[in-house]
C-alpha cells in the first residue's frame, strides 16, 4: 500500500512539475521591474524608490532596465548612511535614477568594457566574463525580464562617481 502512495505521489508530482515549471517563469514576465524587484529580495530598494517617488514611473510603461541592489548590498552599507540616505531625498533620487537606464538591456546586449547611459546622465561601467556581467565592479547575481523591461540584481549599490 505504501508503494503505491508514492507511486501516485510520484506520478502526479511528475506530471505537475512540466507543468508549473513554465507557469512560474511566465509569472515573473507578468510583474514590473518593482514589483519583480521586491519578490527577489530587492526589499529595501523597493522602500527606497517609494520613498524617493518614483514607483508610479518604474511600474509604467517603460522599457526600463533596472540595477538592482538586493537587500545583501544594502547589508553592506552602515545603518547610519542608509538611513542619511533614505531620509534625503533628492540624494536618494540621484542615487536610484543612477540604477535605472530609460530602455530593456538584455545580458545579450552588455559589451565588454561599455557602458550604459542612465537616467540620471551619467554612465554605469559594463563587464562581461563568458555568463558573468558586472556593472561598475558590482556583480549580477539574476537577470529576470519583466513586463515593463529588464531587472538586473546586483550584490552592491551603485553610486554615480563609481562609474568615472
């Protein structure tokens, strides 16, 4: 009787997973760049660009390419500078309009050396090993699409004078 539970179980998980592998995929197509940002442990920037006021622009219509810190490369950086810049806005600004380039950047299109223009003006620094991408020295953890452009996760935050 046991065998044959498993056998079910194994059956049917079979026959579930071709199925929802997929499904998950297209999901993360579906969402923003935001949105997407934050269910890949992208929280803190998520804060970060609600507080700076620039949600409603990442979740339209785009394209956007989005560099973004996980919550590890916010990690990185002393309480008090994060909360300094959290609370100053338009440094906060500055900042993330630095992570943002106004178009979809695939991992295809990343030259090494190059550069990408960003929002902000001025240009982020692009590298490329074989699979591995990195954006002034901060690494590329994931590259998801979404719905609204590209979302780059990165192990550290990037600041404009990093890309000189």
């Amino acid at each position: 009787m046991q065998f044959k539970r498993l056998g079910v179980l194994a059956l049917v998980t079979g026959l579930i997973l071709p199925i929802t592998a997929p499904a998950a995929h297209a999901v993360a197509k579906v969402r923003d760049v935001v949105d997407t940002a934050s269910a890949k442990g992208c929280k803190t920037l998520s804060v970060a660009v609600k507080k700076a006021g620039l949600t409603r622009t990442l979740k339209g219509k785009g394209p956007y390419t989005l560099l973004a810190p996980n919550d590890a490369a916010f990690g990185k950086w002393p309480k008090a500078k994060l909360d300094a810049l959290l609370a100053d806005k338009k440094k906060l600004k500055t900042v993330l309009t630095y992570h943002v380039v106004p178009k979809k950047v695939s991992a295809e299109d990343i030259k090494a050396p190059g550069s990408l223009k960003t929002v902000q003006g001025e240009h982020v620094i692009t590298n490329k090993a074989g699979d591995k991408i990195w954006l002034d020295g901060a690494e590329v953890v994931e590259v998801v699409p979404c719905k609204n452009g590209m979302l780059y996760i990165i192990d550290e935050v990037l600041a404009p004078e990093r890309g000189k």
